[in-house]
C-alpha cells in the first residue's frame, strides 16, 4: 500500500530576496486609488485585485510545505496505521487482546497548511500544473486526514475499550475510502512541483554565480547532485529488499556528489556565511552535509566489499538527504 516517496526530494528557493515584496505592491496600487477614491468600482475592484495576488515565492513555500507534509507527518501516520493497527489493504481486523496499537497525530498548525495553500491555488500568479493537481490532492487529502486524526483520538484514549473496536472499524473504512485515490493525487503532486523546484534551484544557482556567493552556490550544486543520486535509489529494483545497483552507474553518480561536497568544505566558513547573509543554522547545514556523503559512501564501501546493500541502506540515505534539506530551508528562512 505504501508509495514510494523520496522524503524531503524537493528544493526550496531562497527566501531571502522576498522581503517586503507584497507590502510595496499593495502600497503600489493603494497609491493608485489616492485621487479615484470617489468611485466605489475602481476601489472595489482594487482591493479585490490585491486580495487575490500572493508572492511568488511565498506560494511556492507554502508547496513546499504541503510535499514535506505528505513524506513526512501523513506518511508516519499512514506506515503507523498499517504497522501497528491494521493493513490498509485488509479488512479491518486487529488482535484484540492485550491491544496497544496507535499512530501518530498531525497537528492542527500542519493541516492549517493544507488550507492556506488551498487558499493561495486561485490566486495570481498562476503555477500551473501544480496549482491544478493540489487542488485535487486537497480534495482526497482533507478528508483522509480528518480520518487519520479521528484515528488518533480513537486510539489514543483506547475508546476501542469502550464499544469494542466498532467505531475503529468505522474509521478504518473511512481511511481505504480515501488512501488509493491520495496517493495517485500525492504522485501527481509531487512530480509536477518537483520539476518547477528543480528549474527554480537551478535559476538560484546561476544568481548566487553571478553575485559571487560561493558558498550558497556550491551548497545548491551539492544538493541537486544528492537529490540526483536519491532519484537513481528510488528507482533501483528491490528483491527480497536486496537492491540491485548498478554498479558503475552509482559510483558516477556518488563521485559528483563526493566533488561537489569537497568544493562546497573549501568554502563553508562562517566568515563567509555571514558574508552572504547567513546568520543561523549554518554549521548544523555543514555537517548534514557531510553526513549525506558519508551515508551514500557507505553504498559504495558495501559494493566494493561484495556486501549487498538493503532497503534500509537506502533510506538511510534518504532519511540523512530529508535532515539536509529540513536545515538548509531553516538555515535561509
């Protein structure tokens, strides 16, 4: 039942060139209106303009919320339901003694970011196809976590005690109603922000080149090299959770990441840091990033030594690629 999803895959811009981008365009237009105030339709359709603008960037953060949200809380809860209640796949059916099963709750602040970017997908400026295919995600996704949330309580205050696990049927149901049709839309999704993630990262890189910020430009080179090394991972065939890498392919893949690591080291100084404008969280994004390489070294030390390299080898790579991305986003917010 469960998809597969690189955790973290996606890239997001840099924010530090947003500022007060809406506030000056608002500004803007509200001077507009100083010497029309006098005729209601030209106010009117002014504040609705305004009303229906967002920034770029902020738009586009707030989908990158939603794509950590989907491989992070709503994918723990979904393997948790599956792991420790019942396979989604099944009917519902739990061993009733002794039970101790739950899962994990999503937050109200993390759905609240489910509307906003519901909210943000009519409005200017267009991002299509990505405002089209959340718009039918948030469609699946809404009621599939109310159920999973429903789950939670339920489990959490073993109210199955209570009606002996009639109401966890009921909730069961509800969450099969919705998960099939989730994970196509969340596919969906994800593949279509992550090729405008990947075309904006690459427009960074040119900009950071031009303005000479060296570190931040070979910390972005770093991460598309790993991401590009993930893609490969996600791809690989699995029997009996043993991957078949292709041997010579990975190692030219893991050498890109290696170079780009070792230039990225020679610049990541906090005196150049600061000089870029980068003030928090750097030394934590440093270490992720040599944790990243040493984790998928580990892949290429296990296919030198004739060891085979298992799906646990490979969201260990996967997870310490999602703990990079989560810094290098806190690092320039």
């Amino acid at each position: 039942m469960k998809r597969k999803l690189l955790a973290g895959i996606l890239l997001l811009v840099m924010l530090m060139s947003v500022g007060c981008g809406v506030i000056q365009n608002m500004e803007g237009k509200l001077e507009e209106l100083t010497g029309q105030l006098t005729d209601s339709s030209v106010l009117s359709d002014a504040v609705s303009s305004v009303a229906n603008e967002v920034d770029d960037v902020e738009k586009y953060n707030h989908y990158i919320d939603i794509s950590d949200l989907l491989s992070d809380r709503i994918d723990l809860c979904l393997t948790g339901y599956e792991t420790r209640i019942c396979p989604l796949n099944d009917d519902y059916k739990v061993t009733k003694k002794k039970f101790s099963g739950w899962i994990n709750s999503i937050g109200e602040y993390e759905i609240n970011k489910l509307q906003t970017a519901f909210d943000n997908a009519g409005k200017t400026p267009s991002m299509e196809p990505v405002d089209s295919k959340y718009l039918a995600l948030h469609e699946v996704a809404v009621p599939l976590v109310n159920a999973l949330t429903e789950a939670y309580e339920y489990y959490e205050a073993k109210s199955y005690v209570d009606d002996d696990f009639a109401k966890g049927e009921e909730i069961h149901n509800k969450i099969r109603e919705h998960v099939e049709a989730y994970y196509v839309t969340a596919n969906e999704f994800d593949a279509v922000l992550n090729e405008l993630a990947h075309e904006r990262t690459l427009n960074e890189i040119s900009r950071f080149e031009e303005e000479g910020r060296v570190m931040l430009y070979w910390a972005n080179v770093f991460i598309l090299d790993a991401k590009e090394l993930c893609q490969y991972l996600s791809e690989v065939e699995l029997k009996k959770d043993v991957a078949q890498i292709d041997a010579e392919v990975y190692k030219a893949l893991y050498d890109k990441v290696a170079a780009s690591q070792a230039e990225f080291a020679k610049v990541a100084t906090e005196e150049q840091a600061e000089q870029e404008g980068i003030r928090m969280l750097f030394s934590s994004f440093k270490t992720a990033v040599t944790e990243f390489k040493a984790e998928a070294a580990n892949i290429v030390q296990a296919i030198n030594d004739g060891d085979k390299v298992d799906v646990d080898d490979i969201n260990d790579v996967f997870d310490e690629y999602s703990d990079m991305i989560d810094d290098y986003n806190r690092m320039i917010w």
